[in-house]
C-alpha cells in the first residue's frame, strides 16, 4: 500500500512547522522530502496534550478503497515503541492517500524532545521524518490549545491531566449503547468535564461529537456516575477541568 512512500533515509523538513487554528482543534503539520512530491505529517494533539491524532498525507497512487490495519510508531532519541492502528483513504484527487491513526499518551509525553518518527504502516520500510527541535512548534499548538480552552469557559492553567489507566478505566465494553452497537456506529468523542474542590464531575459538555448521540452520552453519562479526580486541596481553585476523548470502536456481531 505504502509502495510510494520513500525509505530507509530520514526524509529532511521541506518547510516549517505551521498551526492551524479550527473551532474544535488545533493542527501543527510540516512537509517532508521533496518539493515535487513531499508527505505532509499532521499532529492533532487534544488541547490538554494527552491525546490525539495523527495525519500522514502521502503522494502517489492511491488504489480506490479505504483500507486498515495495525502498524508501528517510534520515536527517536527516546526509542518508545508503540503498535499503532491506522486506517487508509484515497485523497480525492486521486493523487495519493491520507493515513490516520491514534498516538498513545507517551507519544505525547516524549514528542518535546524528539528528533525523528518513524512509522510503519502497512508493508515495505518505515517513513521516517527528521522532526528537527519540536518545543518552539509544540508551544505554538499549546498557545492555540489555551486559547480554544478559554473560548470553552477553561482556565488552562485549572486544568487536570489524570493518568492515562485512571480515565482509561472508567469505561468498559459494557457500556456501549445497545443501539449503536447493533447498527454498528464508530467515533470519537471529546468531553470537557467540571470538576468540584473534591474531585467529583459537577457537569459535562461535549466539545467534539462522535457523530452519534448515543455515543455523545454515554461518555457523559458514565463521567458523571463514577468519575473521580483527584481533590484540589484547601488552596486549590473552586472549579477544575478535565478534557477527555473516548474513541467508540464496536465490535463485530
């Protein structure tokens, strides 16, 4: 699939880091290799940069229908392994593919003080990008990030990021909804939770919707039931706030 992708050399930058400020996101993304026929990587982090997406626009011929699968993400120096699951589209231009996948939270974590990714998506060698230094770029995306979280009613600097298995585990497969479930319906949801001086949910709005809204709220629904964040303490602000994205994949019947 990714026969058009180049190869074993760290593709160089063949532009700078730009970010695009959209109601819902913000968008950091830099061209690679050529400039006749550059891949363009895409970095769409969640305002609170935990979570995110990531976007690989690659040239070439791109065949006629989507395709999935599992992959591989690294970065470099740090090394950090992660399989990655990935699903493919033709661009509709026809003149090659775009590439989507979800970044694990120590992607996040480590992307300030790498160099180099390297993906493997699908057969044939790795893409790898020479990234170049990330923390004058990422500040840019943290900037639009705090500014999308004041729009939203957020104090950025009152924001929570609770561990990865803490959110992770308020939510089972149990709580997909029956409906959904049965007509097969799939999406990403991002929430932004209130929080009290004590750590419990005192409400729930959905900032970016899967598409269904089943799905919408059910996440909101389960956050208010048994969510729990760590207290403020006596000297902490009266309201906190806490950005999560639950993705709904069903499974088949």
């Amino acid at each position: 699939m990714l026969a058009d992708a180049p190869a074993s050399a760290s593709l160089p930058p063949a532009g700078h880091w730009t970010v695009e400020y959209k109601a819902g996101d913000c968008t950091l993304s830099r061209s690679f290799g050529g400039p006749a026929k550059p891949i363009v990587f895409g970095i769409k982090p969640t305002v609170d940069f935990t979570a995110g997406e990531l976007v690989l626009i690659i040239p070439g011929s791109a065949g006629k229908s989507a395709k999935y699968g599992t992959g591989s993400l690294r970065l470099f120096p740090v090394d950090n392994g992660s399989t990655i699951r990935w699903a493919a589209a033709p661009l509709k231009d026809g003149q090659g593919h775009g590439v989507r996948f979800d970044a694990p939270r120590e992607f996040w974590d480590d992307l300030p003080t790498s160099t180099e990714v390297r993906l493997q998506v699908g057969e044939g060698r790795p893409i790898r990008l020479a990234l170049g230094p990330m923390k004058g770029a990422i500040a840019a995306a943290q900037k639009c990030g705090d500014d999308l979280m004041r729009n939203w009613g957020a104090n950025p600097a009152a924001v929570l990021k609770p561990p990865a298995s803490q959110t992770i585990g308020i939510f089972s497969t149990d709580d997909y909804p029956a409906e959904a479930l049965r007509n097969q319906e799939q999406g990403r949801v991002t929430t932004l939770t209130t929080v009290n001086l004590s750590g419990k949910p005192i409400g729930c709005t959905v900032l970016k919707t899967s598409g269904h809204a089943s799905l919408d709220e059910a996440v909101c629904r389960k956050i208010m039931r048994v969510g729990q964040f760590a207290p403020a303490g006596e000297s902490g602000p009266d309201k906190r706030f806490v950005f999560l994205t639950v993705s709904w994949e069903a499974p088949e019947l």
